[in-house]
C-alpha cells in the first residue's frame, strides 16, 4: 500500500486519517491506517490544519458554536475593549461551578477596569470572511483529495489509481508539499446562518457543522464545495482559478451547489432556508 499524498509505502502506519479535522466537528468521515501514512499524517495535523484553527476566523467560529477539539477544549475568542485597544481572550471556566466567563487583558486595561474606567467589553460575532490563506488553501486540498478517495472506496483497486493517477499530482502536491509556494485561490461566502436549523424527513431539526459535495461544470472543471456552519468554500480541483465557479453561481442564481446536486455524504438534511420553497431543486 502506498500513501495518496507522497507515494510512499505506508504499510507500517499505525493512524487512521480523519479527513475534516475533529476540532471542526468530525467524528465520522476517517480514513484507514495507510490510506495516509503517519508521516503525511502528522504534517497536516501540525503544518496546515494548526495554522487554520489558529486563525482569527476558525478560532471564533469554534468558540461561538462550542466546537471542542480532540482533547475536549473550546478555544477562547476575542474580548475588545476600545477604550485601550485591548483585543483581550474569553473563554469559560471549566473547573468553576457554576460555569464562569473568564476575560484576559492586558495590564493597562486591567488597571482601567479596577479604576472604574472600563465598564463594559465587546464581544464580535461577526468577522471578515478568510480570504486569500494559503493554509485554508491546502487544508481544502487535503479535504478534497481524501473526500475523492472516501466517495469511491468501495471500488475495486480506486484508491492505487488515486496514487497513482497523474492528474491528481497538482492537487496532491499543493496540499502536501507546495514546494512553489502557491496560494490557489478559493471562493468563500456566507450561504445560511450559523444557527439555521437542518431537518430530517421525520421533522425534527439537528446541528450541521459542515456539508460538502462536488460540482462538475460545463467546462469540464471539477470543484470542492464544503460549508461550516454556513460559510462556503470552493476550491477548483486542477488548479487555480474559481472564474468557473464563480460563473457557475451566477448561472444558477447564486444557489449553492450543496442544494442543488442533493445529498453528498451521507446527508439528506432539508435547511430551514430551503424547507418551505418547494421550486429548489434538492
């Protein structure tokens, strides 16, 4: 066996590969031992995955929503005090009972508060979209290049045809190595809120933390699309351009092909936005 990413033998690996990372609301979609070697493994978790959930964005994002990382913990999200400038750190108290907010500021505003200067902190729920990262980049690769390989597993010799099909190697690379220093461009938009309610077939509504598919154009290019919590991403699979995508949306009304080609990975949820507008394609 050979890992998809460097085409090396991975038949000694010993960890399985969580294709969205588990601090995004993963649990489900692992791939087995080898598919990824550890060694690709590891560069992903510490390389490109740290760098995204450490952005202001993710961290946030995973903060607002109580996203936990493997380990259980929400990450703190920003306290702003314009008084001073201070972009202080809020978090909750665990260990407390009951559960307490912690802030974290600097020494000046500190001082300002116990001096009664500072009577009220800002907490933002909204940010700019991340656009233009080069981690979000590749993490999107990484997701799209494994998600291409979960979609057919099930068929016979699949996974050494991803390994050893040239045509992926542009993806592959740019995940793994990007040995140009390239920043392919991707499409990020807000298609529902953060707090849109999905609903099974029996009525009852559930939390979507991410969704994703694939688009085939009538151009012959292939995108990744996938969505946390409402924010879209779509990354062209042959390199780097989103032109195609963006005409796309502008052909099919801006609709999100998450809802337009139907379930993709196992979900058949009916978002609030679309349940009463029976003319949407589903």
């Amino acid at each position: 066996m050979k890992c998809v990413f460097c085409k090396q033998s991975s038949v000694s690996s010993v960890t399985v590969e969580h294709i969205v990372p588990e601090s995004l609301g993963n649990k489900e979609h692992v791939l087995a031992k080898g598919i990824v070697c550890d060694k690709c493994n590891n560069y992903f978790a510490t390389k490109v995955e740290k760098r995204v959930l450490e952005t202001e964005f993710f961290r946030n994002l995973r903060f607002r929503t109580g996203l936990e990382s493997k380990k259980g913990r929400v990450p703190p999200g920003n306290a702003l005090f314009p008084k001073t400038g201070c972009k202080g750190e809020i978090s909750f108290d665990d260990d407390s009972s009951p559960l307490a907010i912690k802030i974290t500021v600097d020494k000046e505003t500190f001082d300002a508060i116990l001096a009664g200067k500072i009577k009220q902190t800002y907490i933002p729920f909204n940010f700019e979209l991340p656009k233009d990262n080069q981690a979000i980049s590749r993490m999107l690769a990484k997701i799209a290049m494994e998600f291409m390989v979960q979609k057919f597993l099930h068929e016979p010799g699949y996974v050494e045809f991803m390994v050893d099909e040239e045509g992926f190697d542009p993806l592959r690379n740019y995940a793994r190595f990007n040995h140009k220093n390239e920043t392919w461009p991707y499409s990020v938009r807000k298609i529902y809120n953060e707090d849109e309610k999905f609903f099974k077939a029996d009525g009852n509504s559930v939390d979507m933390v991410f969704e994703c598919d694939f688009l085939g154009t009538e151009l012959g290019e292939i995108y990744f699309v996938i969505a946390f919590k409402g924010i879209e991403f779509a990354l062209n699979l042959a390199g780097p351009s989103v032109e195609g995508y963006e005409d796309w949306l502008e052909s099919n009304n801006g609709l999100s092909p998450l809802y337009r080609q139907g379930m993709g990975f196992g979900y058949s949820l009916t978002p609030e936005f679309l349940k009463s507008n029976k003319d949407n394609p589903m």
